[in-house]
C-alpha cells in the first residue's frame, strides 16, 4: 500500500521561499530543498492526504524522476521528512498508524 502522509502536529510554523523554504519543528528552523518544500505544501496542514495524491503534484511541479517511480521516490522523501519531525507517514490502515 502507499499509505497517507500528514504534518505532525511539531511542526509550528512553515517560511516559504523563491528557492527553499524553512520549517520550525518544536524549536528548531529546518531549511528544505525545492522538493521538501513541495512536499510540505503538497501535504498542508488540514489532515491526511493520500501520498498518490502527493506523488502527483510533484510530478506535476518537477517532472517524472527518472527512474519512473514517483511513488516510490515521494514515499522514500516523505520518510526523510518523518526523520526531522515534519510528517507521519501511515501505512494505509483505517486508523492511520
């Protein structure tokens, strides 16, 4: 399954930018690549959002990756991101965990 992806609720602010944007988790300032700051715009803040559904924005905003996996290169960033604190990614079950 791909599963769902929401911001956690650490994340206290989110500074957009021409080239980066920078996330505050807790008390810490986290400056993104393009991407991660796509990804953090394509997830929001108003729930779960299906990581297809994220998948496809970014194919929309970069391209397709080289390798053809969209899915799977948006779920690998996404982990990345749940690294730092800024998004939980489920599994796909009923209650998201």
């Amino acid at each position: 399954m791909s599963g769902r992806v929401r911001r956690t609720g650490r994340v206290r602010d989110v500074y957009p930018g021409d080239e980066e944007c920078a996330v505050m988790v807790d008390a810490t300032v986290l400056v993104l690549s393009p991407l991660a700051g796509a990804l953090v715009e394509l997830v929001g803040e108003d729930g779960w959002v299906p990581v297809p559904t994220v998948a496809t924005g970014l194919v929309e905003r970069f391209g397709a990756p080289p390798d053809g996996d969209a899915l799977g290169g948006t779920l690998a960033a996404l982990h990345e991101l749940a690294e730092q604190g800024v998004v939980e990614v489920a599994d796909g079950s009923p209650r998201g965990t």
